[in-house]
C-alpha cells in the first residue's frame, strides 16, 4: 500500500486510525510492533505513534514493550467501526461503515450530507455529542455527552407509502435491544417515542428525500439517553426525560445496544424493502407494550389537533382515535400529547 492509500478521501472511508485499531484488535492479545504496522499500512513510525496516542485521548490503553511493541489493553465503550463489528452478527449489514465524531451538529444532518455524496447503504454515523441535535416537528434534541445519538443511512429503494412503518418498526427494534440491557419499565408511545416508566429515553427521527413515489434514501436517527447525568439535562427535561443509567444504576454499554438495534432492526426493513408489511408482524408486540392505546389523547396534525381516544393501532400502523363525538379518525403521522386531567402513564 502507498503512504497515500493509507489515509481517507471520503469521510464514510476507514480513516488511519481505524485501520490500525484493526490490527490492534485482530492481534488480540498479541504485541503489534511499530514496524509491522508501518509497512502494514504504508506509514511512517511518527504517524503509527501520533495515532495511537490519539487512540489513548479515546480511552484506549496500551502496554509498550521496548522492541516488541504495543498490546491493547483497554477497549473504551466507543461505537467505532472496528469495534462494532466485533459485537454484530456475520449476516448484519448495517453499521458496517460508521462515521464517528466526538462532536457534531446533528447525526441527521451529517448522515444526509454524506447520503447524498454517495455513502454506502448501512453506514452509521456517530457522536459523542450533537450541538444542535434535531427533533421530530423542528424541536430541537438535547444531546450532551453520555448519551447514545446515531443515525443511520438506508438507500435501498422503498414505496413511500409504507415509509411511516420504517419508524415504527425502530421503536420496536429499539425497545427489544434496550429489554436485552435489563428489565425497564419500557412502552411505546405512538408513534415512536420510548418511555421508561413514563418518561422519555428514546426518540426517533427518520428523514426522507423521495421523489414523490418511493424513497431514495433515509436518515434513521435514533436518541437514547442512556448515560446522561441528570444534571446535563435541563430542569425541564428532568421530569419529562429520563436515563437508562440512572433508571437501573449501571452504564448501558453503547456498542451492544447499537449492535442489538441494528441486528433487530435490519430483517424488519428488509421485509419493507421487498414490499412486505413489516409493522404487521410485530403489531401485536407493538400494541402490547403500547402507552397509547385505551388513553385518552390529544393528537397534532399539522396545524390540525384533535381529541379523542386512542382505540387500536392497525396492522399497517394507523392509529384509530375514537373522536368525542363518536367518529372514528384513522391518523397515519402525528404527534400524541396526552390529554387533559390525564397523568403520565
Ligand atoms: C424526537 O423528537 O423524539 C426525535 C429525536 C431524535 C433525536 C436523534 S439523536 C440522533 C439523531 N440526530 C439528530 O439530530 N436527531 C436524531
């Protein structure tokens, strides 16, 4: 390999670092000499040295031994590629590139530039922390440090109309990965909000550039505070939102539950793509774990809000509200609020 073919032209390309973390996590606990990764990779001794020193910044601890190299010793809980893939399954396409950044203004955002620079299907972008994290209906998403902010890039081709199924389906690959973590008190909101005893630990935003009949590709951003400090929410959010962390006391590994997301995930889009209904094979799931259903709620849509109950979520995702003058609305996209007089579930 060159001096040049070891350093990245496209962001979505294994940057230098990653290669050499490969080669760190493929020696296992093996020593990797300087040299070795040197004319491995087509770079000088100086460049080995500055990455894995960028490595240690990470978290990443090595032992070095004078003329027999460097042994990894430590694996921070961080969502690059290389450590991803250990933790998926060999079928699992997606997150097979990541974009990883410690700091970002919005995965979305990233994730849609890169999309449409070209980016392969399944590239997951990562940060550590979004200064300006978007949330559904021009909200904005707070996201500091500790929490689990990704989004994912799907080019296949997909009907539009069964578009809204790609969130829901998430919800419900979300609250399975987040189950296998420990047993919380989870439900769903309709349509895709994840609630731990009634406050928010996950939201998703999935964002769609379409040429009106089908999608051409989508951004799946998926929010989880899973270990946000209380005290970096603000006052507001506290009572609203809720960490996994503090919920049950330990960190929530982010690559597993990444790893798990993605593997649940992957089979049900599939199914969208191939034109099956998706949503319907996990309905009943959905419905039994719903905070929606048999609640009384206010629903936004548009500029539009009505009132009603929420009655039955149909196979196709359609949320049946039963209006206070009797009529039945069908509501394919919306955004619940709870009623009136009625407490958080
Ligand atoms: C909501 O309003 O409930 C949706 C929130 C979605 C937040 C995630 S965090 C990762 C990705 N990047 C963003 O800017 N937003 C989504």
């Amino acid at each position: 390999m060159s001096m040049e073919s070891a350093h990245s032209s496209n962001p979505w390309e294994v940057p230098v670092r990653d290669q050499i973390l490969t080669a760190f996590l493929a020696a296992k606990e093996h020593r990797v000499s300087g040299a070795q990764l040197s004319r491995q990779l087509g770079l000088t001794r100086a460049a080995i040295w500055k990455q894995i020193h960028s490595l240690e910044q990470l978290g990443f601890q090595f032992s070095a031994a004078t003329r027999r190299g460097y042994q990894l010793e430590r694996v921070p809980d961080l969502l690059l590629g290389p450590i991803l893939r250990q933790h998926l399954p060999e079928q699992v396409r997606f997150g097979r590139t990541v974009v990883w950044q410690q700091e970002v203004d919005s995965t979305n955002v990233l994730a849609l530039r890169l999309a449409q620079q070209g980016a392969p299907h399944g590239t997951l972008v990562n940060a550590l922390v979004q200064t300006g994290g978007r949330g559904r209906r021009g909200r904005r998403w707070v996201s500091p440090s500790g929490g689990l902010w990704m989004s994912l890039i799907l080019r296949q081709s997909l009907p539009l109309a069964v578009a809204h199924e790609l969130t829901l389906v998430t919800s419900v690959a979300v609250y399975r990965a987040i189950q296998k973590q420990a047993a919380f008190p989870l439900s769903i909101k309709w349509p895709n909000d994840i609630l731990c005893d009634g406050r928010k630990v996950c939201g998703i935003l999935a964002e769609i550039r379409s040429d009106g009949e089908s999608v051409d590709y989508a951004v799946l951003g998926i929010g989880i505070n899973t270990n946000v400090q209380p005290g970096d929410l603000p006052t507001d959010l506290n009572t609203k939102a809720v960490s996994l962390a503090a919920y049950c006391g330990k960190p929530i590994s982010h690559v597993d539950l990444a790893a798990d997301i993605l593997t649940e995930l992957e089979p049900m889009y599939n199914r969208l793509v191939a034109g099956q209904s998706a949503f319907s094979q996990v309905a009943d799931e959905w419905r039994a774990h719903s905070a929606t259903l048999g609640r009384r709620v206010e629903v936004t849509v548009g500029h539009n809000t009505y009132r009603g109950l929420a009655e039955w979520l149909d196979d196709d995702g359609v949320l049946q509200l039963r209006l206070d003058d009797g009529a039945r609305l069908p509501i394919h996209s919306g955004e619940v609020l709870w009623a009136e007089g009625e407490s958080h579930p």
